[in-house]
C-alpha cells in the first residue's frame, strides 16, 4: 500500500478525527463506557443494546467513502464507521477517543486458501478442494504469518496523519477461531457430514490440526508481543464489545483476552455427534482465552447439555432466532453468562415496521430471560427497503419494552 495522502485527503481526515472526538467526549459516552464494564461484569442493571451496521444494504444507511488513495480511505472508513452508530441508530455503541490499528497477522488453514465462486450479493459457492478423507495428505499445518513492520509501519503512518487529534495505539478485538468453517470452506458441508462417517478417525485427526493450529497461532502472537488488552471499546465478533474489568488492562497472555467461537455449520450434527467429533477441540482453543463470547445463527440450545455448558471461561452465549429462547432462559439463569440474543430482523428490514409484533417478539424474550443479564445484538439486516429510520426505531421500541417491564 502507498502509504502517502493528498493534501486534501489529509485535511478531510483531520476534520473527521476532531468530528469523532468530539463525540467521544459527550457526557452519554462515558455512561454507555460504564454501563457495558457493568454489564460485562455481570453487575449491570439493564441489558445493552448494539444495531450492526454493515450489512444494511440501503444508500444513506452506512457512510460511504470519498477518499481515492487507498491509506486514506482505510482511515476514513474506520473514522466514519466508529460514528456512524451514534449518527444513524442510536444503540449503546461508544464512539471512541483513540484510533486503534490492528497487528497483520494471519492463519490460511491447512496452508489451503478457500476458493469460491461469488455472486452479485452475499451468496457464494464452495469449491471443494477436500473430497473425502480417504487419506489426510492434504491435512497439512496451516500457514501462519506475522508481519510486525508492516504493522508497527501503518500505526506511525496513521499517527503521524491524526494523531496529534485522536491517540493512535495498536489493538485488537478479541481472537477468532471458528474450526467448523475452516474445514466447510475447504470441504463443503456435505463432504464433511460424509467423513464424520466414512472416515472418523481422518476427520478426527483433520479438527485436532486445526485446534492445534490455531493454539500455536495464538501463541506466536504472545511470543512476539502482539498481544494488547481487548477489554475496552473493543470488537467482540458477535456483535457485541469487551469493556469489563474481569480481564487486566495491560495484557500479555492470550489468557488476559476475550476469544470468539462459533460452529454454525454443525446445525445438522446431534449432540453427541458434536461432543465427540467438535467439542473437546473448540474446548482446547477455548482454553487459551481469559473470557470466550460463544455462538453466532446456530440454536446453541442443542449442545448446550452435553457440550457449550462446560466452558469454564464461557461468559456471553449467542441466542439466535433459531434458539429455544425459554430453555436457555432457565440454563442461564443461575451461571455467570450473559444472554446475548439476536432479534430477528424481519419485524422491520421489509416493509413498515410491524411494532405491535415487534413488541410481542421483545417480550418473549425479556420474559424467557427473566434473571439473565441480557443483551440484544441486532445482527443479518440487509434490507430496509428504502427506509432507513428503521433501525432506530426499532431501538427505540426495543428501550421502551424494557423501561416497560
């Protein structure tokens, strides 16, 4: 990347770092700060509320991007996007006082970079490149790299531009590793339902790589100081952010960090298909984090017995329009996990917004998780049909029903 700006494109950001800080200083932020360190805490007093912008596929909803170069339009999309929430939705999300660049580095599973055929939209088609598990040749370890300078390289560049307005600091949001996906990009979901059966031990010996690979991974990032405390304003992948005081704030193990997994393409596996084949993997990646935010579309109310139940480090549980709101209800309710569930969009995203049904949908779930500390991520909205006031008011129903309860 050419790492130069025009003066104009210089001036743009400048203008739009002063436009972020200064919202970053309203009196709302620090109490939104506090409210989610209390909610992550588990000593929060009301559920927290985050609408996730990107998908939303309708002009005018997200902020779109004027710079040409492409360093510029890398820090303008992070400007613009930090105030975007406040700006369009009005949720919990804190608009920051800092500017954080992430550490490059990456893991290619199995050293097998997934090849699809892509579509005009969202959708795309998996090309296998793992038809059976016959044989494990092509199980290779995966390929990891690190690239400090490049990384070290585009923070001073990036402080060099603003930071004299919003502080500029390496970060991270929380580590990822979502084994099931990895290995349905590479073999599709049909091939690996097969293999579970035509080859147990190959695919046995095929998720046992790539847990490992992903611990020496995490590891590597440790050995080489590029870990960074993710505890604050920080991205959790499900829609959701780290403030809490349960993690340190100066972090140098990955055990000092929140982790994310999910497994959504397991959904036709049973129970104690997932506890043989997927969980004791998920289980040693797990381990390797100092708090673990689960789950992602999949109903986790089906593992959750034999499986999800017995993360030690478990402390935020996806509950997803497909999941059995009142069972997991009555699972969380005496365990130190927040209920994060996911509304579903459909109340909303087409046509007018149906608020009466958006209500009764609201309070089934603020009854089903009566005694959980509960949170709600707005996540998978793609279409507003033209109407982009949707998304705050159906934040602001979603306030009301819980002021009404």
């Amino acid at each position: 990347m050419n790492l130069t700006l025009t003066p104009n494109e210089k001036a743009y950001l400048r203008n739009l770092a002063k436009q972020q800080l200064e919202l970053s200083q309203l009196p709302i932020m620090q109490e939104r700060a506090r409210d989610w360190t209390l909610h992550n805490d588990l000593k929060g007093t009301k559920p927290m509320i985050n609408f996730e912008m990107w998908t939303v596929q309708d002009k005018g909803f997200n902020p779109v991007c004027t710079c040409e170069s492409e360093a510029a339009r890398n820090i303008e999309g992070a400007l613009l996007g930090a105030m975007a929430n406040h700006n369009m939705v009005g949720d919990d999300r804190v608009v920051a006082d800092e500017f954080v660049c992430h550490y490059r580095a990456k893991l290619v599973p199995f050293d097998m970079p997934a090849k699809r055929e892509e579509t005009d939209g969202f959708g795309f088609h998996i090309i296998s490149q793992i038809d059976d598990l016959n044989t494990t040749a092509l199980i290779k370890p995966s390929a990891i790299s690190y690239d400090l300078e490049a990384s070290h390289s585009w923070r001073d560049f990036v402080n060099e531009q603003i930071g004299d307005i919003l502080p500029v600091r390496m970060g991270m949001g929380s580590f990822y590793a979502c084994l099931t996906n990895d290995i349905v990009q590479r073999m599709t979901m049909e091939n690996m339902f097969i293999a579970m059966l035509d080859s147990p031990d190959n695919f046995h010996f095929m998720v046992e790589s790539i847990s490992d690979d992903y611990v020496r991974f995490f590891k590597g990032l440790e050995s080489r100081g590029m870990i960074h405390a993710n505890n604050k304003n920080d991205a959790l992948n499900q829609g959701s952010y780290g403030f809490c005081s349960h993690l340190p704030d100066i972090a140098a193990k990955t055990t000092d960090c929140w982790g994310y997994m999910d497994s959504q393409e397991t959904v036709g596996v049973s129970a104690d298909m997932f506890a043989e084949f997927f969980f004791p993997y998920y289980k040693k990646v797990a381990d390797c984090f100092g708090l673990l935010s689960y789950g992602c579309c999949e109903p986790v109310h089906e593992v959750w017995e034999k499986s999800i139940s017995k993360f030690a480090n478990l402390r935020k549980l996806s509950i997803s329009p497909w999941c059995n709101e009142e069972y997991m209800g009555s699972a969380l309710r005496d365990r130190d996990v927040i209920y994060l569930r996911k509304p579903s969009p459909l109340y909303f995203s087409s046509g007018t917004i149906d608020e009466d049904a958006f209500r009764q949908h609201i309070r089934k779930t603020i009854n089903a998780a009566a005694g959980c500390k509960l949170e709600f991520a707005f996540r998978d909205v793609y279409n507003l049909e033209g109407d982009i006031t949707k998304p705050r008011r159906a934040v602001e129903i979603l306030r009301e029903e819980i002021e009404n309860q």
